[in-house]
C-alpha cells in the first residue's frame, strides 16, 4: 500500500484514526485490496506514519461500515461486495442526489448556474489535460454546490453515508469515470437554468447510477468483488 496522507490532510483536520481508515477505504473500493486480503494495522501504520493504535482504530471503523472482517487469530480482511451491492449503493446515492438537484432547480439563480458552468468548464479542461486530481476535486464541489443549495440537512448526511464507496483518491482508476464527470454534467446544469425539476433529477440520477455501473465493471474485473 501506498501513503496517500497529504491529500485527506488538505481536506481539513482529521483524526489519526480517521485517516487511517479514509486510507484503506479507498484503496478497497479502488480495486487495490482485493476480496479476502488481510490488513495488518502495523502495515497501515507504517503507510502513514503513524502509531498502530490509530491503525488498528481506524481499521475497526472500517469494520463497522462493512468495508472488513475481523477472523478470529488472522485479524482483518477485506470484506467481499457483490456488484449488486455497489450499483444498490449507487440506486440509493442516484435517489437521493436526484431529490436534491430537483430541489435546488427550485430556487437556483442565474448567477449560481453561470458559477456551475465555470466549475464545469474548468473541470473539462483538467479531463482534457489528464489532470485526474483537479477532476476530482472539481467534480466535487460541482456536486457540493448543488447539493448544499438544496438545503435538507438530512437528505445531505443520508448521501454522505453512500459516498464512501467513491474512490476519490484513485479516482483515474476506474475507467470512465473521469468522461462520466467531464461530460454528464452539462445535461444537469442545463436542467437547472430552466428550473425544471423532474429533468434535472432525472440527469443527476443518471449520472450517479452510471458512476455506481462503471465502478461495479472497475471493481469485479480488478478481483474486489466476492
């Protein structure tokens, strides 16, 4: 495994814990810790430099959200997912961000389209640079400023649970889905600017349920799914 701390650090203060598990979570669902692999916290620990106190906490969280098994005198193992169990991940996150897109249709201004369109035209051109990192993070906050715009405090926490299974780190990796970002966004952000509801959840329902589609093919062909 790969340290990949300075990216979750620029995001904002974690526990050490915390990051630990935000490092083996990625690399579970990006396909680099297969089905069955066992993950020792002193291996994580010396990833991230840390002590194996926070490892070991950090791999027990993952535990708790299904990502790892704890086996009796082996320790903890990758849990196996099916591809129905991601594109179910995906159904209730497409769902979800379709209630929230028709929400902010409802009340979105010109100013915040023009400032999703400047997002979205910066985020084509890191896709056509190969800039994996800065399509992430544009891909990001194109979804955060809609999302937020909905209000709904609940329906938001609800989304945040889903988005654990989004390779965000190793987000390249998984084919398709850089173009996914790059391309299905126009159809969203046309939506909005004329304020109907119905199309702009339908576009943003779509284009979670494809992510959810890509990263099953991703997933399955790397020998992560059981």
């Amino acid at each position: 495994m790969k340290p990949q701390a300075s990216a979750d650090r620029k995001r904002g203060p974690l526990r050490l814990s915390d990051l630990a598990a935000a490092h083996v979570r990625e690399l579970i669902v990006s396909g680099q810790l297969p089905a069955g692999e066992y993950i020792r916290p002193e291996t994580v620990a010396d990833d991230l430099g840390i002590s194996a106190t926070p490892a070991r906490e950090g791999l027990l969280l993952l535990q708790t959200e299904g990502f790892l098994t704890i086996e009796p005198r082996r320790g903890f193992s990758v849990t196996a997912l099916s591809s129905e169990d991601i594109r179910d991940i995906y159904d209730a996150q497409a769902m979800l961000g379709g209630e929230l897109t028709a929400r902010a249709a409802r009340v979105i201004s010109p100013e915040l389209v023009d400032q999703l369109e400047g997002i979205q035209a910066e985020l084509e051109q890191a896709a056509s640079d190969k800039d994996y990192e800065s399509v992430e993070r544009l891909n990001h906050r194109f979804h955060e400023t809609i999302y937020r715009l909905a209000g709904a405090r609940k329906i938001r926490w609800l989304i945040k649970t889903t988005l654990a299974y989004a390779p965000r780190k190793f987000f390249a990796a998984v084919e398709g889905w850089p173009e996914a970002s790059a391309q299905d966004h126009r159809a969203i952000i046309e939506h909005l600017r004329s304020g109907d509801e119905e199309a702009a959840r339908a576009a943003m329902a779509h284009h979670v349920r494809k992510a959810g589609a890509l990263l099953a093919e991703h997933l399955g062909a790397s020998g992560t799914l059981g």
